[in-house]
C-alpha cells in the first residue's frame, strides 16, 4: 500500500505555533549498587511535532475528508511536509493516537486547524556527515581555501 502525500489542494503548515520535541530514545534502570544504566529504547526516535493550519471553507471539507476517508481518521501514516534545519522537506508522519485535531473559526470563511503529529523518522545528518561537521568550520574552510589558490599558489605570478 502507497503512502499518500498531503493534498495539493492544501495549505502548507503555518510558522506559528509549529515546533517539535524528538521523545527521548533511551531508558533508563536503577541499579540495587552502582550507577543507572542507560539503554536505547529504539533506534528511529519518534518526534512530536505540533502544526497549524489556515484553511478556507472549501478547504476544511477537503482536510476532513482526507482525515477521515484516505487517513482512516488519523490512524495510517501520509507524507506531511515538515520545516527542519534542512528545510522543508516530506516526512512520514501518523496524527498523534488519542488525539484528533481541532478547528477554530478565524473570519468569515476562514478556519484555523491545529493538530499533533507523530513523526516516525525525522530527517537527520548521517553518522559521517556528523563528524565532519563537528570537525571543521565551513566559513574557515573557505577562507584558507581561497588563500591557498589565490595567494599561495600564485606565488610570484599573481595578477596583482
């Protein structure tokens, strides 16, 4: 079975009010002597992630119909396109189990939706990726880069 996209037809997410929470990804045991040990509870950490929506009349039918019908009220998983420090890009995301989403009228004809999601992987650098942005600063990396080729290596014949 294809997991569906959000909707063309909607609305992308509103800045305000939007914000996640990666839940924590490890547990925790006391020990009858010595320190706690910690464990990973699993290795892809669900993320919470709170969203807004500004609807029109006609939108808010789609939204419910596609909530109800193609989500089975909330229940199967849709690409919902997410904002990370990668931009926004296409997640895997269920509505958070238990909850459903709530509508507020804003104006005429105008309908504020706001829900919890649950992200299933949210995307993050690779392990390599890690390292060697922890290792170098880009900026610097640049600078003597740039002094390398444009003074260095000239030497004498530069275009000065």
């Amino acid at each position: 079975m294809d997991i569906p996209h959000w909707p063309e037809t909607l609305p992308k997410l509103l800045a305000d009010g939007y914000g996640y929470e990666p839940k924590p990804a490890t547990a925790g045991t006391t020990m009858d002597s010595g320190r706690p040990r910690s464990r990973l509870r699993y290795r892809v950490t669900p993320t919470e992630v709170n969203v807004r929506w500004s609807f029109s009349g006609e939108q808010l039918t789609t939204f419910e119909g596609y909530f109800k019908h193609i989500l089975s009220s909330g229940v199967l998983p849709f690409f919902a396109q997410l904002s990370t420090g990668r931009g926004i890009v296409p997640v895997r995301a269920v509505f958070a189990p238990g909850t459903s989403y709530k509508v507020a009228n804003e104006t005429y004809n105008r309908w504020s939706v706001t829900a919890q999601l649950i992200a299933l992987e949210m995307p993050v650098i690779t392990h390599d990726e890690a390292l060697i942005a922890s290792w170098r600063d880009p900026d610097a990396e640049l600078a003597s880069l740039y002094e390398l080729l444009h003074v260095q290596l000239p030497g004498p014949l530069s275009w000065q």
